[in-house]
C-alpha cells in the first residue's frame, strides 16, 4: 500500500518554486517517519520530482486551456473516455492501489487558479469511487471565489475525511462552505518547521546579521516603477541599521538563463540602491528555510520566507500586494505573534523604513515570543501529522 500526494511540485523549464517543494517535502519526512516507505508523487515534471525525492511520480491529469476545456477533460477522466496511454490513467491506476490520497499544501483553492480546483475535484471523486480517503492539508481558500469554483470546492472539500488550513479566514470559509469541525482543523504552514529537529524552533543569528529579502515580481495594483524605488530606499534604510542586504528567488532558476523570476524584481530594486547588497543562489528549500531562519530580519512579498522565519522567531516585515497575499502573510506571521504587515501602496507612501526598522528593533520581544509559541505550534503539528497519516 502507498500514499498518493498531489502538490503544486516538479521543477519546469529549470525554475524552482521553493515554498510548493518546501510543502511536499515536510509532508514526505513527516510521511516517511510514520512508516510511510512508499509515496506516489503526482507532478508537472515527474522525472524530476522522483530524482529529487527518491520517490515514485506520476504526470498530472492534463487539464490546460480555458475553463470549459479544463471541464470537458475533467468530464472524460470521469467518464472514462481515455485513450490508451493517457497520462491520467496512471493517476487513476495509483489512487486504486492507495492507502489514502493527500494534497500536500500550495495550489491553494481559489478561483485565481481554477485549474488547482478543478483537479483536485476530480482527483477527490477517483479517490471517493476507489474507496479510498482523501485528506486534504496545508491550504488557503480562497479569498477570490466565484459561485461555480465555491459549489465545486464545497464538494470537493465535503469528501474530505479531513481539511487542514492555515489562516482563520480560511477556516471560517470552510466553514461556510460546509466543513463539519470534527473533519476541519486550523494548523501553521506545513513547511514551518522543516527539517528542524524538533528541540528548537530557531538559529543562532549569522555574523555578520544581514537582511534576507524575496520580492515577487507581481505588485498588485501598484505602479511598479514606484514599488521599485520605495523598496530600494526601505533596503537603503535597512543597511543603515548594519544588516547586510542578501536577495534569494523563492521562484527561481537552478539551471539555465537566470535572469528569471524574482530574480528580475531583485536586480531591478538593487540597481536602484545606494547600499551594496549580494545574491543568493536559489537551492533546496532546507537551504532557503535555514537562510530565513538565521536571517537577523526578513523584508518579503513572497510567503514561504515569512513562514520559515517567523516559526524561527526572525523578525519579519511582509508586504502583500493583494487581498490573498494580505491573508497569507498575516496568517504566517500571526501564527507566531508578529503582525508587520504592509500594503504595496503603504510601501510607495513611504512607510517601509519606519516598519522594518521597528520590527528590527522589537527583535528581543520577538524572538522570545516565538521561543513561547513555537514549541506548542510544533506540538500541534505533529498531532496533525499523525491525523493526516494516521486518519486518527
């Protein structure tokens, strides 16, 4: 018997998603130290996805174009309209053969990304005809939802044996939507506690202390020629303070053209500082979470820093650009009682410096705070860990 896990995993055209790899790979640990020795990865580069974890992969259902194509093909996968060879046979195949099927965090559930939707929903009715439980963890709903993703999603989450999200608003969407408590839980991140032993949810600080910055190159509805200057001048500031300013891709190349990415964003804001500033080669997620971790402050638009260091008790400024960036970086950082959270036009207003300095500044409280908190998250995830491969 073995698990199949669905994540927003496999590295295409050489570019690395490090928060969707971090989400999977924590499931797998924690998968593996359950007694788990065989996980059936379904991913957009299985061939990839299986040297990098050692594990099985198998492709994705194929649905690609717009909506109605995406519903078409789901409709054939249902209906059993597949040609020899199709790449969802395989899937089907695996989810007869399984124990339980998981989506491992990231492709979160909202109507900007119908096709995450969508497949997991078909996924949800293999597993349900196979009889076979389907768990579903690490997620945000929402907040964007048409009425047609929200009827396909309150299905999709009704035949769930259990939901794991990770922010209040999302855990009262499941709740509207239908989710029974006893089926529903609220939990941290899944990568929050990656690869960390257990006995301590922090680093020792690196010398000399530097700034870990990861900027997405999606700005919201703010002029970007403007988002690139304040940042510029928030990370001038930032070196003021003695912290040496440090870029990392979260999405990023590991083979080919780098220039690519957050990359783009990074260079951009870089040229416009005063203040010196390096690169970090975008590696493994351990390697981006254990930067974060041994960060003295992180400035970031993107959530997985956030996650990494706000379970490390690293002081961290996000900045959201959107309404579901506003959702994910509040429930990151309030998880682990930190609350600096701007907007993409508080940014262009000039309010940045003030907030990562004074961030910076409460980094005592900060991490002793985290040093409080996070051994009960820690606590509580593994009791969800053991829910999700346990079904207990």
């Amino acid at each position: 018997m073995h698990v199949v896990a669905i994540g927003d995993i496999g590295v295409v055209d050489g570019m690395m998603h490090i928060g969707d790899e971090a989400m999977f790979e924590q499931f797998l640990d924690q998968a593996r130290a359950r007694g788990f020795s065989e996980v059936v990865a379904i991913s957009s580069n299985p061939l990839e996805t299986a040297t990098r974890y050692g594990i099985s992969s198998i492709a994705r259902l194929g649905l690609v174009g717009d909506r109605a194509a995406m519903v078409e093909r789901a409709d054939a996968i249902l209906e059993s309209r597949l040609t020899p060879g199709d790449p969802a046979l395989d899937v089907i195949g695996s989810i007869a053969g399984a124990s339980r099927v998981v989506v491992t965090g990231a492709g979160n559930l909202a109507s900007t990304w119908p096709v995450h939707i969508i497949e997991r929903w078909v996924i949800a009715q293999v597993a349900a005809r196979a009889g076979v439980p389907f768990v579903i963890t690490g997620q945000t709903l929402g907040p964007a939802l048409t009425a047609t993703d929200a009827f396909l999603l309150s299905e999709l989450l009704e035949s769930a044996a259990l939901v794991g999200v990770r922010e209040s608003s999302s855990f009262r969407l499941a709740h509207t939507l239908g989710v029974a408590e006893d089926r529903l839980q609220q939990t941290v991140d899944d990568a929050s506690f990656l690869a960390l032993d257990g006995a301590s949810s922090s680093l020792i600080p690196a010398e000399p202390p530097y700034c870990l910055v990861s900027l997405s190159t999606h700005v919201g509805g703010t002029d970007r020629d403007d988002f690139l200057a304040a940042a510029a001048t928030l990370l001038d500031r930032v070196a003021a303070l003695g912290l040496e300013v440090r870029f990392l891709a979260h999405f990023g190349a590991i083979s080919g053209e780098p220039h690519r990415g957050d990359v783009v964003m990074h260079e951009a804001v870089a040229s416009r500082m005063t203040a010196q500033s390096r690169v970090e080669a975008t590696g493994t997620p351990v390697e981006a979470a254990t930067l974060a971790r041994r960060a003295a402050l992180v400035v970031s638009s993107r959530y997985h820093p956030a996650v990494f260091a706000a379970a490390g008790g690293v002081p961290t400024l996000g900045i959201a650009v959107d309404d579901y960036t506003t959702v994910k970086l509040r429930g990151a950082l309030g998880a682990f009682a930190q609350h600096a959270v701007i907007t993409g036009d508080d940014l262009v207003a000039g309010l940045g410096a003030d907030a990562a300095a004074a961030a910076y500044a409460s980094r005592d409280t900060i991490r002793t705070a985290a040093a409080e908190h996070a051994p009960e998250r820690l606590r509580q995830s593994a009791l969800w860990w053991d829910r999700v491969l346990g079904l207990r």
